[in-house]
C-alpha cells in the first residue's frame, strides 16, 4: 500500500497577501512560503481534501519538488502515524534558555572545539530531589558570563584570557519524555553525543545522575577510551540485564560491555561489598602520585574520557549531592588533579554529574561546579 499523506493538523497561517502565504508549523517551528494556489489546493479547507499519493505525481514535475519540501518539513504527514510522536522519536535534543556561558546554539553542519550539552535524568529520583535539575541551575550560573563579549573572558587568578581559540556552542537538552524506557532515554543520550563528535567537537556533560555516564561513553566505543573515575564509592554494584541501570552500577555495565580500554577511580572510599580494582585511588594519595599512576598506564594521544562525580569531594565542602561520604578529596585537590588531567591527556569528553541543586540554597553548589568546570576548560590557556 502506498503512502498517503495530509496536510498536518499542527499547521497555522502566519502571514498572506495577494500573492503568498507564509505556514508555521507549530511542532518544529518551521516555515514555508507558497504561491497561494498551491495554498488553496494543498491546505485549505484541509479536513476536505483527499488523501495525496506522492506516486501519482510526475516526478520531473515542479509540484513533485515542491511536496518533497512539504513532507520532509512535516507540513505534510503520513497519514496512517501519529505526527506528534514521529516528530518526539525524532528529536534528541532541545534548546534552552539561557545557553552555556551565553554561547551560541548548536549547528549541525559548523564545526566546534566545545559543545555544552544537558542531561536532565536521575534513574532513581525521588519526589522534587535529584540532580536531574542540575543542568539548568549550572547553566542559570554561566549565564552570568558572556563568551561572545568582545572584550574576553578572563581566569583572573591566572591571568589568562580563556577560550580565545575556541569555538563553542550548547546543544541543550537531552529530550526526556515522561513514560519512556530507560534504554530509550539511553539511546538518546548515545545519538546526542554522536551528534557533538560528528561536528568534531569535544562533548561537555552535564548531569544527571551518574548512570548517565554509560550511554555517553557507549558513543566512544569504537575508539574504547580510557576512563578515569572521579568518585567517593566504586560504581560497581551488581548489574542485571532487564533488571534496570542506576548511578551505583554504570561502571559494571561500561565494564561488561568491554567499552573502555581501562580505567582509574580517584577518591573511591566508604565501605562497600564490591572489592576494589586494581586502580582504585584513595582520597590521601598525593597528587604527584596520582598523576604518575596516570601517566604509566595511558599511552601518548591515548583517548580518555573523565567523569567526576561531585561526592568524590568530602562532603565538608560540598554537601550539595545525595550521597554525600567525609574525607574525601578538597575541591582544590580535584580541580589542580582535573586540570592536569585536561592539560596533559587526550580527553576525547567529560561530564560532571551527581550534583544536586535542590539541596543548595544559597547557589554557593553551582558557583562550585560552574568553576570546576571552566577550569577544565581553560587547562590549555597560555599563562
């Protein structure tokens, strides 16, 4: 049976004359300007009109072009599918306001050093609590600076212009719709990620929970990056297919899926029943020891990918996370250990999850890992 499609039902008139009208659709904001006859045929007096066949059209023919815009616009739908879920599947990601730092919105077809994007999820959230608000409290705080401003950006602790040779964007949002599977939201995320690399930048993560970090680093698989593992407790937890995902277990399923060619877990402690690996780093081991670690198990241009979850700070400092643990590592330690990594590694993508705002009243949390993450950022900057 062939295709039949309709004018869409999501369509409005934005603007005619004698001559033209111009058509808004109010799904995917597009819009299209049509001489008025092809109007008056396709458009109006829509819940009259017959079905089109595509194949009944000479396909030579300036209507058969113009209906190829029309559907491939969706102001003509197929008529046997809900429009308004096809156009959901279809998008991963959504803009938001305000962007990263100010910057400019993603572009599929430019290329970037950068990319800002959101992931607004918690597999195990509970009633108004967890972090899958984080993503807008980090941007409301970037905000605050404007990339663009013709005057720069400045570190002014180190005296250094930031981000002078880099282009950057925000993506925004991953699209999350109430009632999906995880695994739907996982290959979202996955597709999104895909997306930033294909525009050859590097991917900047906000979470979300920590499970997050799967479906992001299932985008490198191919490449099998090395992973180090900002984190108070190991991640290791018993994973079950079909039995769901959550931020205590990412790691055994990363693991069992042999998507990472190592891994480096810095600030692990407490007490769990899953037993440490072989580079399980605590929380007292001194930076330059760290840093050696590192450096003899990842290879020059080896791919890393680094994920920091806001516990692994001691929870004296940074309480603002649902599972806080005491003598971790300071936020100066973290940041002087993330930028090192950032400046002598080959970081391929990062992200920075587990932070809750709804326990930071004050915003003193977001100002925390807004810096963080500039920091990491900026690690390049000439001094």
């Amino acid at each position: 049976m062939k295709t039949q499609y309709v004018p869409s039902r999501h369509i409005t008139v934005e603007s005619n004359n004698d001559d033209f009208t111009i058509l808004m659709n109010r799904i995917n904001n597009k819009r299209v300007k049509i001489e008025n006859q092809i109007y008056n045929y396709f458009f109006k007096d829509r819940d009259n009109k017959s079905n089109l066949k595509l194949c009944e059209l000479e396909r030579d023919s300036k209507i058969y072009s113009l209906v190829l815009t029309l559907i491939e616009n969706s102001f003509l739908v197929d008529d046997s599918k809900d429009e308004y879920f096809e156009f959901l599947q279809k998008q991963t990601t959504e803009s938001v306001k305000p962007s990263f730092m100010q910057c400019p919105k993603f572009n599929d077809s430019k290329s970037y050093d950068y990319v800002f994007i959101g992931i607004p999820y918690s597999s195990n959230r509970k009633v108004g609590v967890g972090p899958h608000s984080a993503p807008k409290a980090i941007r409301n705080r970037s905000s605050q600076i404007d990339v663009s401003d013709s005057r720069g950006t400045f570190d002014n602790a180190r005296g250094v212009e930031l981000f002078k040779k880099n282009k950057l964007a925000d993506i925004g949002n991953v699209v999350i719709h109430p009632g999906e599977s995880q695994e739907q939201v996982f290959n979202r995320i996955t597709k999104s990620i895909d997306r930033i690399r294909n525009a050859g930048a590097t991917p900047v993560i906000i979470g979300g929970d920590h499970s997050i970090s799967y479906p992001s680093i299932r985008s490198f698989s191919a490449i099998k990056p090395y992973l180090i593992h900002f984190d108070a407790h190991s991640d290791l937890g018993d994973y079950v297919p079909y039995s769901g995902l959550h931020h205590g277990n990412f790691l055994s399923r990363v693991m069992q899926e042999n998507l990472i060619s190592g891994i480096s877990s810095i600030g692990v402690r407490g007490i769990t029943n899953s037993k440490p690996f072989k580079h399980c780093i605590g929380p007292d081991v001194a930076i330059e020891k760290i840093i050696d670690i590192l450096s003899k198990e990842i290879k020059p241009q080896q791919p890393v990918y680094m994920t920091v979850d806001m516990d692994s700070i001691c929870s004296s400092q940074f309480p603002f996370v649902l599972y806080p643990e005491s003598l971790g590592l300071s936020l100066k330690k973290l940041t002087i250990l993330a930028k090192s990594i950032a400046k002598d590694f080959n970081i391929v993508g990062f992200d920075i999850v587990e932070y809750v705002d709804t326990n930071d009243f004050n915003g003193v949390g977001s100002n925390m890992v807004f810096n963080l993450l500039v920091d990491i950022l900026g690690a390049n900057s000439d001094v």
